[in-house]
C-alpha cells in the first residue's frame, strides 16, 4: 500500500506515538501495528488481563426512520424489525450473488434507531450500498465521525468500572447510547470479554489516559488483534471472506437465522438458497501446522497425492496456544477434523491438520 493510499490518521495518534507505536498501513489508514512489549506480550497480556485498541479506522454508520428496519433486512441477512432494542447482530452485506461485501455488528438503539459498524476498508463501499438500498425506505443513513475505543480481556469490566463507567448490566451482543454521542457494546474481536466504546474525540482523549494509568491496561497494536482473533476462530474480510465468498462457504450460516432464509428477502437471498439446496463446493475451517513455523496466508494446499486441496487465508503464530495457526478453504470432503493436508511454503511441502475452531475458548460475558 502506497503513502498515499495510507492518509488517514488517528485523531489520538499522538498518544499511540507517545506510547513508542510502530505504525504501519492498513485499509488506507495510519495505524499502530505494535508497542514495545512487543505482539506476544500484547496478546498475553488480553487474555490474561486487558488491552486497550484503537479501532477509530472503522466505520460507525446510523440508520434510522421509519423503515430502517426493513431496509436493513432488505440490504442485509438479519431480521431486523424483530430484533430487540438494545440487541446486536452479526450479519452481512451482500451483493446479488451472495458473496460478502462486508461482515458488520448491527445494534438497535431503540424503536427506528440502529447502529451498524463497518469494517474500515470497506467503509465508503458500505455507506454507497446502504443509500442505494435505501433509496426505497423512508430511511436516513449517516457515517458517524468518532474515536473508537475496543478494551477487551478479563479485567476489561472492572477496569472500565474503576474508571468511572459501569457497564456490568450490558451482557454480550448488547449496545446502547449512554448519553448523546456515545455508543457502546460489549463486543469485540478477540474471543475476549470486553467493550467497545465509540464517543467524540474531545472525551475519548481523557477515558484513554484514565484507563491507561490502570496497571491492568496497556495499549494493543493490530498485529496482536490479528494473532488474537485468528485464535478465536474470526474472520477478517479481505482474507477469509470477501465478495467471491458466501456464507455458506465461510462456515457462518449460524449467523442467518432460519426464519430469514427462508422468508428471503435480503439481497442475494436467490443465489444463496440455491447454494443450500446444493450445498456448497469448499467449507473455511481451521488448519493446525506441525511444527513451530507458521503458515502464512495464500500458501496454497495440497493432499497425500499432491492435487490441489485448497488454500491458506490466514495464519501466523497463536501465542495462547503456544503453536502455529491457521485458517483456510478446503473441499468439503476433506473438511473433517484431523484430516492430514499439505500446506506448500517456499517450495517445501508442511504437514497442516484440518483443526476445530476456535483454537482459543470464547469468553464472552453472556449473563
């Protein structure tokens, strides 16, 4: 990625650079990618107790009116004129084919107020479709300028309580707007209990300093964000799902209730019922190397004889789990836990395991 492809910058980038922030691009923005603890001490240190991200790169999108519910279920696999306020959801924007412009956390405010949040490289994409879907809903949708803080790990409640913000009553997959310009929900994308808090950069600047006096926080840059979420088993679009993938594929039908295939009417809901009636050709699944040398995205895999059997999307070095981890795309045939693939890396053949997912347990606070 050019300089000029990577212009946009943190409104707190100063503290990243404060903090001694190696920065790198990423999805045209300037980001911290490590701290000087360096990415394995910043994914122990989540798991083990909190971590403070700065994830301002993505897209907060507001969509409200009087059919905002059914335009969000025309543009998006979701039912969401039956989901509850205060509730989030993982779902999708499709295009006509099915395939996955984008994954997105949808929360409903509260009577015809949802909040979507995009993934950064997709976020001018995402707000194009949602107006063109909604040039047929009396609806409005509005991209939203704020800092945007995710603090994830054990400690992440407490420490959030001891800063003065006590959100215990917010379970996972819950949100609200606790006062004008905010908006919260206990989510995030390490497979970690925690929170991600959205709010105007003029209160986000003394909430960071409050939480980073905690010795329990300390900030995380993206390459542990990516170790830890590839442990939990997550996808990151642009790697392990884009728009040649559909749900099905990607191994994420649980994220499209029944009740909304069948009914379809989201976009792309066609083509998607018919790859369920057929089934589909390959699965995403999780694939352990042997050995201590990781396996990076796009090494494609082989069988015992040697034919092509698909191919690596994401991968690297699980801290947590103290060996390599991977995920990738295989036929469905060869999709069975245990069954002995063959990743090819700088022209050598290494031995990879399809492996359940997640590597790492989920620890969402459910209730």
């Amino acid at each position: 990625m050019s300089g000029a492809e990577a212009s946009r910058h943190l409104p707190l980038e100063d503290m990243h650079e404060a903090a001694g922030a190696r920065f790198g691009a990423f999805a045209g923005w300037h980001m911290p990618i490590t701290y000087p603890a360096g990415v394995m001490k910043e994914h122990l240190h989540v798991r083990e107790k909190a971590g403070l991200f700065d994830i301002s790169h993505m897209q907060l999108i507001a969509v409200e009116g009087p059919e905002s519910a059914a335009m969000l279920s025309r543009a998006s696999p979701i039912d969401a004129e039956g989901l509850p306020a205060g509730q989030s959801k993982y779902t999708f924007l499709l295009n006509e084919r099915a395939g996955i412009i984008d994954d997105l956390i949808i929360t409903r405010l509260g009577g015809d107020r949802f909040m979507v949040v995009a993934n950064a490289g997709n976020a001018a994409r995402d707000k194009t479709e949602f107006e063109s879907v909604a040039a047929d809903f009396n609806c409005s949708v509005t991209a939203l300028e704020r800092v945007f803080l995710a603090l994830q790990g054990p400690a992440a409640e407490s420490a959030l309580k001891d800063a003065g913000l006590d959100f215990g009553r917010l379970v996972f997959m819950t949100g609200m707007e606790p006062q004008p310009g905010w908006f919260i929900s206990r989510s995030g994308y390490t497979g970690e209990d925690g929170f991600e808090i959205a709010l105007p950069s003029e209160e986000a600047r003394p909430l960071a300093e409050k939480l980073l006096a905690d010795e329990r926080v300390m900030w995380i840059g993206l390459a542990a964000r990516d170790s830890l979420r590839l442990e939990a088993g997550l996808c990151l679009h642009g790697n392990d799902i884009d728009e040649s993938t559909d749900p099905a594929s990607a191994a994420l039908l649980w994220a499209i209730p029944k009740h909304v295939r069948e009914a379809a009417k989201f976009r792309g809901a066609e083509v998607f019922s018919s790859i369920l009636q057929k089934g589909a050709d390959e699965k995403r699944v999780g694939l352990k190397p042997e050995g201590r040398q990781p396996v990076r995205a796009g090494a494609p895999i082989v069988d015992a004889d040697g034919k092509p059997a698909g191919r690596v999307t994401s991968g690297g070095f699980g801290p947590s789990v103290n060996h390599p981890v991977a995920m990738g795309y295989v036929p469905k045939s060869l999709a069975e836990p245990g069954t002995r693939l063959f990743a090819e890396v700088r022209g050598n053949r290494l031995p990879i395991d399809v492996h359940p997912l997640p590597f790492t347990p989920h620890r969402y606070r459910k209730g």
